[in-house]
C-alpha cells in the first residue's frame, strides 16, 4: 500500500467534491478501496488498481436534471480511468442529504466492494469474486456489522470478510 492519498482518486476531488462528499464520507471510501483492493490483489490481480472516480453538479452533466449539487463517487480501473456509470454508484450525495451523512465505514465497505463487481462485470465480463466450491459469484452480506462475501447456492454460506480473501487460499 505505497499509495499516496491522491493516487486513490482518478482525478482529485475539487474543493466543492469534498466538501459535498464531507471529509469523513471521504475517509472511508479511501479507507474501502485498500480493503476492497486486498481482495483483488488476491483473487484477480490482472485487474490492477482500484481508483475513486467522481461526478458532480460541478461539470455540468446536460443528463442530470435539477439544480442541487450533488456528487457520485464510482470505482475506476486506475490504468485507463473506466468505471462502471450503468450500475450504482459507490457514493451518491446531495447537499442537504441526511441519508448519505448517516452512512458507516462498513456501508462505504460493502458499496465500494459492489461497485467493483459491477466494475468487473460491466469491463470484462466476468463475474468477481466467485465460490471456489460452487464456481458462482458472491453476494454481499452482513454479519457481525462487516460485510461478507456470501455464496447463495445450497442454503448459502459465509466465504470470507471482504477484505480477507487471500486467507482462504486459492479462489
């Protein structure tokens, strides 16, 4: 993790961005993408760096209706900046959203951790991370207040943390 702050975001947020996205909101995505980004080490490493990417009212999208600011964060490939816009996004905000100010470490874990499936699904048309025991895709879920990669087949199971893939062994 030899990563500076500003090699986590595709292009840094402008002082507008992060006052929308507030510093601790900012925090924890950071904070979720090393996490997210073990995983991918560990399962997937051809993918290469995770990056924050994100869009606001700022750059004038004629496809967003309404005058408030707003900001979303997506995850991004770090090589060529191509991120999954179709799915969700890893942050959605507004300036007076109360919903978005109440969100937790664990919520930004697990909202990064499904953008990067969709990321990866959408850009290379696999499915990531898949159940060694029944070759099908995770699903996200929550036990013990930390999200888990759960596979739904048979009754489902709990695989692992997210972030804690490479102590499974091989995937």
């Amino acid at each position: 993790m030899g990563e500076t702050v500003d090699e986590l975001w595709f292009e840094r947020p402008t002082d507008r961005v992060e006052a929308l996205l507030g510093s601790e909101t900012k925090i924890y995505l950071e904070r979720s993408l090393f996490i997210v980004q073990r995983d991918i080490d560990a399962t997937l490493p051809q993918l290469g760096r995770l990056q924050l990417r994100w869009i606001s009212s700022d750059m004038d999208d004629p496809d967003i209706e309404g005058d408030e600011p707003y900001v979303l964060v997506y995850v991004a490939v770090g090589t060529s900046g191509s991120y999954c816009g179709a799915g969700n996004s890893a942050y959605a905000g507004r300036s007076d959203d109360q919903e978005a100010d109440s969100a937790t470490f664990e919520d930004a874990v697990s909202s990064v951790a499904q953008c990067t499936q969709e990321l990866v699904m959408e850009l290379y048309l696999q499915t990531w991370p898949d159940c060694p025991q029944h070759n099908r895709p995770f699903d996200l879920s929550f036990s013990e207040d930390w999200p888990i990669w759960h596979c739904p087949r048979d009754g489902g199971h709990d695989v692992a943390r997210v972030g804690s893939l490479a102590q499974i062994g091989s995937l």
